[in-house]
C-alpha cells in the first residue's frame, strides 16, 4: 500500500525546482523567435509543453509513454535534454521515496521552463512556480499525471473513433461571479469520446487524487470544502457556464482515487453526510487502477449514487468506468 511522504522540517520542505536564479526576458524571447524561424521546435514539443501547462511535471517516463510510445526512454531522454537547454523545460528534484512508494518509476521529473512559459504565451510567474514545485506537490502532481498517461493509452488502443481531452486545475476550477477564489478546484477534467456515426457520446468526469491522510468527516475539512464546493458548482444551470462544459449534456460525475481501504469507505460516508446536490461520485484505490492494463475497463469503482446509496462496498462488487462491452455513455 502507498504511503505519502510526511511534512518535516522547513529545511525539507523547500522548493524542489532547479531552474536559473533570474531571466532575461528580452532575451529568451530572442532565442525562442530564432528557434520558431529555424523550426527548432517540432509539433511535438509543443504538444509536451501543452501537457506540462495542464499537468504542471512529467517524469521522463510518462513523457516518453505519451509522446513516444515505440521509442526507447534514450530517445525521449535525447530531446527533452536539448529542450532543456532552449529553456523551454526545467526540472523538478525527484522525489524518489514517494514515486517508489505509490510504484512510479523513480527518473528526471520536468516542469516548463521560463522559455516554456513565453512560447505559450502565458506570465513567468516565479511565485507560481514555486507553489507548484514543493515536494509533496510534485509527488501528488506526478500522480494525477500519471492517471492522464493511462486513460491517453486506453483510449489510444481503442482506435481512432476515441479521444481524451484533459483540462488541467485551473481550467477546470469554478468561480462564482466576482469571486476571486475557485468554489472548487478538480485536479482536472477528462472527457472521453467515442464518434458513433455522426454522433458523439462521452463520459466527462472532473479527477480529485487524494493522496493525503486528513481526516475528512468535518464540513472544515479539506473533503468537506470540496463536497460543498462541488454542491455549489451543480446547483441549479450555471455550470453549463462554464467554458470547459458547455457542451456537456449532463454534469461530470466526481471520479476520486485514494489510498487504503477504510479510507476509500471512510470518504464514501463523508461524502454522503455533506452532499446536497445530486453530484456523481467514483471512488477507487490508486493500486486497483495502475495494476490492470486498461484504466477505463478496470472494476475499481465504488459509486455514491445520488440518492445516497453506495454501490460497492466490497472489492468484487465494485464498477469499471466504461460498460463492460467498452463504450462511452451517452
């Protein structure tokens, strides 16, 4: 069973980001325009810093599952190097006992550079940055990304009438009018499709990692605030505002991966108790989906019904994602 790494002292909490002590903007922005105007930087590149806009690290294994799926890791490794040197990538110190502990396996952990951050477009925002780069963020991050790297590949072997979308935590959160703090803040969106014909059905589902160990009975707690905040997300028509749901027919249910057991029925409860709105809720143990070749056909799913029911209280009763002949819902 996975165990997460401990807060320790301030010494060890520290940010774990290796990138350079200052930036010359007007400089880099020179160097990206002369590698755009010699096509330095491929359509795949660019697809890597996309990912890492939305997924925050990668280890150099997901990067190369998702990028370069026949190569070998020296390949991948090749290339991420010399993005490295445009700047374009930075690194993250690795934090091996956590990844060997959940069975990541332990390699270079990559973030978007500074150079990255320009060529998308977006602020170099060295405060973000380093909320984004402290230990245990990395390590939940890596986790949440490896969750992206298994539905990529199930999706991926179901052919091309299927697709992923992925929006990452700030474009899936959700604001209230004149908010200046997200209600609620999924570790992100997947949606996945299936083309029928000419039509298109999907299974969106919002993605929290739980990979803590607070207690989650009380309103004040961490799970508390997101069942509420949720709740405040559903009710009534305004989340088919939102810019990532518009063209969803119904609300994404809540598709939650934890550690252990009497946790799994523990926020099953917790769930029940603080839930008001008819929000769908997935809960399944991180090894009951990383030991199956196919995330989405995995029975690992216990579900909050929501009339409050909880199908799956035991291991062998529990759901897959997708139906058992491998299609989308509707």
């Amino acid at each position: 069973m996975p165990v997460v790494a401990q807060s320790g002292p301030v010494e060890a909490t520290k940010i774990y980001a290796t990138r350079p002590a200052s930036v010359d903007q007007r400089e880099l922005r020179q160097q990206l325009s002369r590698l755009a105007r010699r096509g330095r930087v491929t359509e795949r590149d660019e697809r890597l810093l996309e990912y890492l806009r939305e997924l925050h690290v990668l280890s150099l294994d997901q990067v190369r599952r998702l990028l370069w799926p026949e190569a070998q890791q020296t390949t991948a490794y090749r290339r991420l190097y010399q993005l490295q040197k445009y700047q374009l990538l930075g690194g993250a110190r690795v934090p091996r006992a956590g990844m060997a502990d959940w069975g990541l396996p332990v390699c270079k952990v990559y973030t978007l550079g500074s150079g990255g951050h320009l060529w998308l477009k977006e602020e170099v925002n060295p405060r973000r940055t380093a909320r984004q780069l402290r230990r245990d963020q990395v390590l939940h991050d890596l986790l949440v990304a490896e969750i992206v790297v298994r539905l990529t590949e199930a999706t991926y072997r179901r052919g091309a009438a299927w697709s992923l979308a992925w929006a990452g935590e700030r474009a899936a959160s959700f604001y209230e009018k004149g908010g200046d703090l997200p209600v609620t803040a999924p570790d992100g969106l997947a949606v996945v499709r299936q083309q029928r014909g000419d039509k298109v059905a999907a299974l969106p589902f919002f993605v929290e990692m739980d990979a803590s160990r607070e207690a989650h009975g009380r309103p004040s707690s961490q799970w508390g605030r997101k069942v509420i905040g949720y709740d405040r997300f559903r009710e009534g028509d305004k989340w088919k505002m939102h810019p990532e749901l518009d063209n969803l027919p119904a609300f994404p249910l809540v598709a939650v991966v934890t550690h252990g057991q009497r946790r799994l029925l523990n926020l099953a409860q917790a769930i029940i108790k603080h839930r008001r709105q008819e929000v769908v809720y997935y809960l399944a143990l991180w090894e009951d989906l990383v030991v199956p070749d196919d995330i989405l056909t995995a029975p690992a799913w216990l579900i909050v019904t929501p009339e409050g029911k909880i199908v799956g209280q035991e291991p062998e009763q529990r759901q897959p994602l997708l139906a058992a002949e491998g299609k989308a819902k509707n």
